[in-house]
C-alpha cells in the first residue's frame, strides 16, 4: 500500500483501486491512455495569451491580468500548482493592484487538459476567492469534466512522485 499524499480527501475505495494500479504498473498506462499529448505553451508569452484567451472566452468582467508565467520555484510538496498573487503599489498617489498568475514549470510538459485545468483554477480565483460552491461551479462551467480532471491531474502527480523515486 502506498501512502497516496494527493488523495488524502478521497474515499479509502477510491485509494483502494488506485493502489491496485500501481502494484499492477499499470498507472502510467492508464494515463497515457487518457491523455496521449503534450501541449504547445512552452514560454511565458504564450502562457499569457493562453491565459488571455481563456478568460476573454469565459470572464469578460474579471479583473486584468498584468503577467502570467512559469515558476520552477512553485511545487507540489507546498501544494502550490499555481498561484494567484494581487500585487498592490503606490503609484501617482494612487493605489494601482497588479494580478499576476504564476504556473508550476512541471506543466510545461504536461497533458494540455492538465494545463488548462490549473488556468482554470487560478482564473476561477479572480472572481472567487475561496473554494467553495461557486468557485467550483464556475471552474466546472470554464471546463467541463474539471472535476475528473483534478482528479487525473493528482493520479499524475502520484505517478511522477513514483517513478521519481524509482530512479
């Protein structure tokens, strides 16, 4: 039995099957399976317009988003996959607030559903700050199946912390 950290708030069943397809190694395949490609968003600009996009296509109303990039300093240990910040300064007597998302580098690699989700999840935050009912409804809205998504996304990391170790 292997202690499955990024499904902690799941049912023991679900830990169960899990477990099942690791000792099988059969994980990895699994997900392959499910997602077979990688995306194209390799730089920080196109992280933006496909941050840009997606909140044009879905939160018209949000709030402007000053920079969107890769961070190799966010990782999964802190349970940071992305990031939120408002950035707030002093300029010309005013108070000008600065939005800023910042992406796990381990994403640059990923499976585009992947990708897409943790956006979702940082650009849900900008209308919703807390994880409650609406947030989730509105990250479901921006992405349909986000849910199984998160969930293949936690498999994802499972299966990468595995194969880390066995290296």
């Amino acid at each position: 039995m292997h202690h499955l950290k990024y499904l902690t708030g799941y049912p023991a069943g679900l830990h169960e099957k899990v477990n099942k397809l690791i000792a099988g190694n059969q994980l990895g395949h699994y997900l392959a399976a499910r997602y077979p490609g990688t995306h194209q968003v390799q730089t920080d600009r196109a992280l933006y317009e496909y941050c840009a996009e997606l909140k044009r296509e879905h939160l018209r109303n949000g709030a402007q988003i000053d920079k969107v990039a890769y961070d190799s300093k966010l990782d999964v240990v802190r349970h940071a996959l992305g990031l939120h910040t408002s950035i707030s300064r002093v300029q010309g007597g005013k108070l000008k607030a600065k939005k800023e998302i910042r992406i796990a580098s381990l994403f640059r690699d990923a499976a585009p559903e992947f990708l897409k989700m943790i956006v979702v999840h940082e650009l849900a935050h900008l209308k919703e700050s807390d994880h409650n009912k609406a947030f989730y409804r509105l990250c479901e809205f921006m992405q349909p199946g986000y849910h199984q998504i998160e969930f293949d996304l936690r498999l994802y990391l499972t299966h990468r912390d595995l194969t880390k170790n066995q290296a």
